[in-house]
C-alpha cells in the first residue's frame, strides 16, 4: 500500500471513529507503528487530523454548542490530566460513602481509583463507569446504574434516568462537564443529559466538578448548575489564573491537581480501550 493510500484509510477511520491509536491502526494496516507515527506526523502538517498522546483526533477548531463527540474521541485527550484530577478527587472519598458519578471520560477515569476503596455505593448514569466497577478485582462496590436513552458518549439520560435519581441521597457527587464558563456555568451539549446531570446533583449533599484546563471557556447548549453551585471544583495546573480567580471569588473550593509525572492513560490501558 502506498503512502497516500495508507494516509486515506488512516484519515477515513479518523472521520469515522472521532479517535484513533498508533497501535489499533499498525494493526489494521500492517505496518509498523513507526510508519503510523509519521503518517500521522504528515497528516497533522495538512491540518487533517489532530496528534493527541498515543494517537490522533478529527482536526480541532471551535465546536457547535450542540456537537456531541463520543467516548472513544474523548478519552484520547488530556489523558494525563484526568488521571491527576481522578486521583485528587479519589483522595476525598472516605469508606462506606454513597457517591454519585456522571457519565464522562474523567469520571470514568475516576471509577479506577474508586476500586480499592471498601465499602461504596456508587450511582451512575455511565454504562462505561459501571462496567469499571463490575469488573472490580476481590469483589466490586455496589453499583447502581440508572436507566435511560443512550447518548453518544454512553450516559442513560431522559425521564426514567431522572425519576431514579430524585428518590436518592448521596454523600458526594462527582460531575464531568463539557465546558466551564463565567456566564454559562457548567454546561452539556445535550439537552436531555443536562436534566439527568442536574437530577444527580440535587440528590448529593456536595457537588465535586471535574474538568481539566481545556473546558475552560467551552459552552455547551445546556446549562447544567451555575460555578457557585459547585462546592469544589477539581482541574489540572494548565488553568490560567483568571480562571483560578473565577472559581476562587465565587467561594468555590479550588483543588489543582499537577499533572507532572502523571503517566497519561493509565487507566485506559489497564482497561483495555481501544
């Protein structure tokens, strides 16, 4: 297969995965990861993909309010700062608590963290966050998975994922957005995931955000809770300073997690992704 015909096919399952990896795409095409890498490298100079950590994404720019990546384009990104904001979040979890976790690729990494804590309840509207838990090694925390429509980025959401969760009470809730932003607070863009979003986050005695620096000025079309509906909001050492004073002036608890040293994708691997 010629350059450019390996290039095409490369592009194409970009286009239609949303995310693709070095080694799932050596394997497809027969070729060593080395040649991936600099078709990769090729395609990144055209502005036709994006090269993230492991792998590569559709090409960046500003997205519609509505635009819903699924969860294999998300977990490719910032993969390092998820797993430091999941362990910063994790570290606030005590034994025998009652937590809440939103459907989301950080949240998902959270779910890894969880693992060794004894005793939880964890409710989620995630089929991704569930299936983590299920497959606890030495017996699994007691999941509780709502039902509901499925979205793009595996979430159960709708009015039977609702009506589940205003009968319940949790000690924490832990919440992955898809933008943070002064005016338009924590937002999703889909519609029918917000009204599941904030179902959750009335049933927790303390709402944990997380998100790492890239949402920061991100807007989806629904508004999930304002910033000063959070009680603490846990991000990455790659927010500006206006945004660490934002949330800072608001009386929400700021916890900035360093991502040096973090291996990126720990995770993910372990899970096997692909």
């Amino acid at each position: 297969m010629l350059a450019a015909e390996r290039q095409a096919r490369i592009l194409q399952e970009v286009e239609h995965l949303g995310a693709v990896r070095v080694s799932q795409l050596a394997r497809l095409l027969e070729v060593s990861e080395m040649t991936i890498r600099r078709d990769l490298d090729n395609l990144a100079a055209k502005g036709s993909i994006e090269k993230v950590h492991g792998g590569a994404t559709v090409a960046g720019g500003t997205r519609p309010s509505t635009d819903e990546p699924g969860f294999e384009a998300k977990w490719a990104q910032e993969t390092a700062e998820k797993e430091a904001i999941a362990a910063a979040a994790a570290a606030m979890v005590r034994p025998g608590s009652a937590v809440g976790l939103s459907a989301g690729t950080t949240t998902w990494t959270l779910a890894h963290h969880l693992r060794s804590i004894p005793g939880l309840t964890v409710v989620t509207n995630s089929m991704r966050v569930a299936d983590v838990l299920h497959k606890t090694p030495g017996g699994a925390p007691n999941v509780v998975l709502t039902g509901g429509v499925r979205t793009p980025s595996d979430a159960l959401v709708g009015p039977v994922a609702v009506s589940s969760l205003r009968l319940l009470h949790l000690d924490l809730v832990f919440l992955g957005v898809h933008g943070i932003h002064p005016r338009a607070g924590f937002t999703t863009p889909n519609l029918l995931e917000a009204d599941t979003d904030q179902a959750l986050v009335a049933a927790g005695q303390r709402l944990v955000v997380l998100a790492d620096h890239t949402k920061w000025g991100m807007i989806g079309i629904s508004t999930i809770a304002p910033l000063d509906r959070a009680d603490v909001v846990v991000t990455d050492d790659g927010l500006h300073e206006d945004g660490r004073a934002t949330v800072r002036e608001l009386g929400v608890e700021l916890v900035v997690a360093p991502v040096t040293g973090v291996e990126p994708g720990r995770a993910r691997d372990a899970a096997g992704v692909s």
